[in-house]
C-alpha cells in the first residue's frame, strides 16, 4: 500500500457513518488474539468493518474480528473509545504502511492515549500463564535488521526521521493500569513488568530462539504490537501495551540425546520416550477468553483513570 494512504477517505468515511459524539475518540485500544470481547463493555456501540474502510486490510488470523469498534466506556457520560477488533501482521503478508495505517487514522482522529494488548508466550519462568505483563520495553529483532515500520520516506514533515524510543512506554499509563489492578482488587501476582520482544512469526519460536530471547532480557515474546507502537509514538500518542501470557515458550533444560537412546536401545534396556511439548494456537485462543472478564474490567478501569490524569491530557 503507498504509504500516503487516503486518509482524507478514510476520515470521511467515518465521519459519515459515526454520530457526532462518537468522533472524536479520546483513547485508542487495539485487540489481540481473544481478547475483543473488550467492545462488549462498549455503550452505544457503533462498528465500522474494516472493508467499507479506504485503506484498511483485512485481520485473516483466528480470534480476531475485522472492524473498528466505537462507542462509550466509563462511568457517567463515558470516555469516547475506539477500538480494533482484529489487527494486521507482517506474517500474514501485509506491508508495513498496512499494519500501522489504523493507528495513524486513529492519531487523525484525535487519540492521544493508545492501549495496546496482544497475547505472548513467557520466556521468564516466574511468570506464568494467565499474568498479565504491563510492558516496560521492548527487543524487536525486525527492527534492527531491516524490518522497520518507519522504512521509507516520512509520512508528514512533522515526523522526526530518526525517533527516539527509550521513551516509548508512558510511566503515567502503567501506573494507572497498576493503580486500577488495586482497584478492582486483583492479587498482587495477576500483573507484571516486562520486556515483549517481537519476532516476525507465523512459526512459534524454537527453543534455541526463546533461550537467546530470554538470555537477551525478553520476559515476553510474541508476533505483533511494536509497529504499532513504533507509529503510535511517531504521531505523538502516549503509549501502554499489556501482554496476557498465552504459554510457556518451550525451553527445555537439556535436550533430548537420540544417541543416548539408540545406544540403550541397542543394549536392550527400556526406553521411556519423554513427552513432547509443543504451543498451539488453540492454546493461546483459550486463555485469552478465561481471562477476556480480567483484561475487560482492567481496560475499562484505566480508560476511566485517564481523564483525572493531568500529564495524559
């Protein structure tokens, strides 16, 4: 897609078919994997599939939708929101300018604040499977060798050419994703800081991949969000990204010696076969729905916490 996509239509387009209220959302949210039951806490919800959208692909990977989500979430008059049910990967074939182009519509639409959730595999064996990890840094191997989002000429002259990401997660949003675990009473283990590294996929990592992951400061790994952060920072928008850890990435202490066990084969003593670990997508789609109510409700606690945030506004 040329990286000056018709934003112009794609604005039009929305402002044409959303009531006045809901067009100017405040906060953006992106959906991963089962995690789009987060529109169900939406009031006067209006959804916008993403084919009657110039410029947008469509999402081809189970458990997510295809459609921007608007509407109301809060308290009292409510927050207005939009959210992506469904987001685009570079394993799914999409160019770079095609991954990030909603969240440069969402930036046009005056969002400022963007809370982005994906599921991950753990590389960090203290955390475990259902936590909820508040992401601190990231480690993106596509990034450093020839795969970035900003490859390319600029999109607009206000657009710094070489972007600083030290800065790319906002302290003041983890906070308040910490300070609404405390509201909603969540023992003290549901959440976690980390480092999500970013691998291209579709394959789940080898464990000579996770070790070096791990062994590099990764606590989480999975295939999507750091374009969108990337971007979201480009136009200026305040960051917060929360992995829901999906598995275990398998990382075996030693590996399996199929010498050690034709030798013993051969010297006619049994052989107990270890069992074979292995990550599925079906895996990943489940927790995100046993855990779709705590992500929910965590959600909608911070979109809340957001506008009382003086430093967000």
């Amino acid at each position: 897609m040329d990286p000056h996509a018709p934003l112009l239509q794609t604005l039009q387009t929305l402002t044409s078919v959303l009531p006045e209220k809901l067009q100017r959302p405040r906060i953006g949210i992106v959906c991963g994997s089962g995690l789009s039951g987060l529109v169900e806490s939406f009031r006067e919800v209006e959804m916008v599939p993403y084919e009657n959208l110039p410029g947008f692909a469509r999402s081809t990977v189970s458990g997510h939708k295809s459609a921007l989500a608007f509407g109301l979430l809060g308290e009292g008059e409510g927050v207005p929101v939009v959210a992506m049910l469904g987001r685009f990967h570079r394993y799914e074939g999409h160019d770079f300018p095609t991954i990030v182009y909603p969240i440069r519509v969402m930036a046009r639409l005056g969002v400022k604040n963007i809370i982005i959730t994906n599921a991950a595999g753990s590389l960090n064996p203290s955390i475990p499977v259902g936590t909820i990890v508040v992401i601190q840094d990231h480690l993106a191997l596509p990034n450093m060798t020839g795969s970035n989002p900003l490859l390319g000429p600029p999109t607009s002259p206000s657009h710094a050419r070489f972007l600083p990401l030290s800065d790319a997660y906002s302290p003041s949003l983890r906070r308040l994703a910490f300070l609404s675990a405390h509201k909603l009473a969540l023992p003290r283990e549901a959440l976690a800081e980390g480092t999500y590294a970013w691998v291209c996929g579709p394959t789940y990592e080898t464990p000579a991949e996770g070790r070096m992951l791990r062994h590099a400061g990764a606590d989480v790994v999975g295939m999507s969000t750091v374009p969108e952060v990337v971007v979201a920072r480009e136009e200026g928008m305040n960051v917060l990204v929360m992995s829901l850890v999906t598995n275990f990435v398998v990382i075996p202490e030693r590996y399996r010696s199929i010498r050690d066990e034709v030798e013993a084969e051969l010297l006619g003593k049994k052989i107990e076969l270890p069992k074979e670990d292995v990550v599925s997508h079906d895996e990943v789609l489940a927790v995100g729905r046993q855990k779709a109510e705590v992500m929910k409700k965590l959600v909608g606690s911070i979109v809340e916490l957001i506008p009382t945030a003086p430093d967000l506004q």
